[in-house]
C-alpha cells in the first residue's frame, strides 16, 4: 500500500488531469444525453425513430472526423489541445441549451460526441500511454476512473435538478463545469510530460522494434482481427443501457428496477479497471487482451435466458467494460509504439465511435421488424465468442514479433 501510496503522489498531477478529462466527457456520453431524450423528444416533435436516427447520424459523422482530430495529439500538448476541448464542449453544452431548430440537432449531437466522448477521452488515454510505460497499466485505469465517476454523479444530479430547473439550463451548467475544468487543467499541467518536446529515444517502440505509423498500421491484419472487438462492446453495451427501458419492460420489471443494478456496475467496473491495470503491468497486453470479453458472452447469455438473474448478468457485463478501458488502450502503445500513437489510436476511436452509432439504431430496427431484444442477445452473446477468437488470432499470429521488440 505505501509503494501504491509513493506511485500516487508522485504522479498525483498527471494522474488527475487524465481523471478531469475522462470525467468531463460524460457530457458527450449517451448515457448523459439519453438523460434527455424524452424532453428532446418533445421539444422537437420526434418520435424515437426519428431521434434514434439523429444520434446515429450525428454520432457516425463524429467517428469520421475522429479520424483526423485524435491526430492532433501527436502534434499539441494535452494542456493545449485539452484546453481547446474543454473549450469546444462547452460551446457544443451551450448549443444544445439554446438550439431552437430540429435540424441542428443531429449538428449538436455531432458536436457533444466529437468533443466530449472522442476528444476528451482519446487525449486522456494517448497521455497515459504515452506518459508511462513501466506503470502504463495502473495509470490508464487510474484515469480512467474518471468515467466511473461521471457515470455514478452526474446522471443522479442531472435527474435531481430536473426537479427545480428547465432542462435548457442544465445544459448551461454543464458548459460552465467544462469552462471551469480548463484552468484547473491547466494548473495540473503546469509542468507537463509533453510528448511534443520528448525525444525519440523516450519514445515506447512496438513489434518488430519499430515506431509504427498509422498507414502501416492499416496494412497489417493485426489491426483487422481487432476491428470487431473495437466495434462490440462499443455497439452492444451502448445499445444495452440506449433501450433499458424497454428491455426492462419486456422481462416485466420497473425502471427503477433496472437502474437499481447500475451501481452495482459501476463498482464492478472501478475493480476491473484497477484490477487489470496492475495484471497488465504483471503480464502485459499480449496475455490479457484476448480473453476479456469473454464474459460479455456471459452477460448477453444471461439477458436473454433470465439463467442466473440480472445482478449477475451486470457483473459479467462490467468486468469485459472495465478491462477494456485500460487493455485496449495500452495494446496500441505496447504493440504499435508510442511515436505515433495519437494517429493510431484516433483510427481505433473511430472504429469505436462509430460501433456506439450502429448498436442503438441495428438493434432499434430489429426490435421494429419483430426481433424481440432477447433474441438478439443471444445474437450477441454469439459476436463475443467471434471478437474472442479474432483477437486470440491475432495476438498469436504477432506474439513473435512483440517478443523480438522488447
């Protein structure tokens, strides 16, 4: 406990400045913005169709746009480019408060999901990988708490001042909370590990000894056998908790039922994440990575059938979220290198992007054409044993040349 104790305040400031930024981007999260979508609804005169159908588009044109913006963290410093974040979420906090035309909406949404869950969580977790290597893992899953603590705070405030204030000002606060992360931000980073003025030699190198680029990246089928654990639990847990309320309706339980098990979730979630981080450190990406959405095979099993009860299905569910929080983000740096990793890792935001724009509208469609949402978490039960074997694949396919790099 006391070397854990010497770990954290020596490397007190970066650490929280990645917690800053990951929590801050709950505000470009659906699960923040679906807070909002029976008022949105409303105002707008939308049917779920129709608002299912501005998220995917606003959401899907983000992904694109990923792929150029989290190239910028190779470029600026995370105090500047955090700073220029903060800053455009808090403008895209305003939009959505003051916005009076329907079609601006799919522009906001574009907006908040760029910003908040692209950008902020993409510099966040470029910076830890970048900024550590012996402690990669325990630093990713220290930041990464930041999620876990926007996701247990700000949706029960959020629903406790829908009870005083018109949901239009809510949205106002939200973008002077992000004003107000900029100089604290900056004051964290007032001395920052910058990777702009790194040498090369402090630079983390992947297979084959090399400093992969992005475009090279894309040519090896490694990045290809990831593809669709990048786009799973992007797309299924997103539509998981987009349709709870009909999910809940369907096995015959309240909401209020349903949402009893989230903090639950949340803290399965923290103990994977911290839990992984210090196995990653122990064994390393390579031993970890292809197993750890095995247990997604469990939850969605259990979804659908009613097996085991919910409770177990949402412990299943945030062990595979809490691991991928910290193995996906350390597999870029330790397999790919670090002297590129925002343009690398920008591609696999996308991939992920773009998976939380799918799920909610594929899953919406079946629903629509008769395919109940048990049966199509069989389905998905089924994804998971595929995204199993493609990484497991994968890795054994490029372990050797991992092993010639260290």
């Amino acid at each position: 406990m006391s070397a854990l104790s010497t770990y954290l305040r020596s490397n007190l400031p970066w650490l929280s400045a990645g917690m800053l930024l990951t929590c801050l981007s709950s505000f470009g999260q659906t699960f923040f913005i679906a807070i909002f979508a029976a008022e949105l609804q409303t105002a707008f005169d939308l049917s779920h169709g129709a608002w299912g159908a501005m998220y995917t588009i606003g959401t899907t044109a983000s992904a694109l746009v990923m792929v150029w913006a989290g190239r910028q963290a190779d470029i600026f410093r995370v105090r500047t480019l955090g700073v220029l974040s903060l800053a455009a979420l808090a403008f895209a906090c305003l939009a959505m408060a003051l916005n009076p035309w329907v079609w601006m909406l799919p522009v906001v949404i574009f907006a908040l999901r760029l910003t908040g869950q692209g950008m902020m969580s993409h510099i966040a977790s470029v910076a830890m990988a970048r900024w550590f290597v012996a402690t990669r893992g325990r630093a990713l899953s220290v930041s990464a708490l930041g999620f876990s603590i926007g996701q247990a705070l700000f949706p029960l405030a959020v629903v406790a001042l829908m009870t005083l204030l018109d949901w239009h000002v809510i949205w106002v606060i939200c973008a002077g909370i992000a004003l107000l992360g900029i100089p604290v931000l900056l004051r964290l980073l007032s001395q920052e590990r910058t990777p702009a003025s790194m040498a090369k030699s402090s630079e983390s190198l992947g297979m084959q000894g090399l400093h992969w680029s992005r475009k090279a990246m894309l040519r090896h089928p490694l990045f290809w056998l990831m593809v669709p654990a990048l786009l799973g639990p992007s797309a299924f847990n997103t539509a998981f908790f987009f349709h709870q309320v009909h999910y809940a309706e369907v096995i015959g339980i309240t909401n209020m039922q349903m949402v009893s098990y989230f903090p639950l979730y949340t803290v399965i979630t923290v103990f994977a994440m911290l839990l992984s981080g210090a196995l990653l450190d122990r064994f390393g990406t390579a031993r970890l990575l292809p197993f750890h959405q095995f247990p997604m095979v469990i939850a969605f099993f259990i979804f659908a059938t009613h097996t085991f009860g919910l409770g177990i299905g949402f412990f299943f569910l945030a062990l595979t979220a809490g691991a991928q929080t910290t193995l996906i983000a350390a597999f870029w740096a330790e397999f790919y290198g670090t002297a590129h990793l925002g343009a690398i890792k920008a591609m696999a935001a996308a991939v992920m992007v773009f998976g939380s724009a799918i799920g909610p509208g594929i899953t919406g469609a079946l629903i629509d054409f008769g395919i109940g949402i048990e049966v199509q978490y069989i389905g998905v039960a089924a994804y998971f044993v595929f995204t199993t074997a493609s990484m497991w694949l994968g890795i054994s396919l490029t372990r050797g040349e991992l092993t010639r790099a260290a």
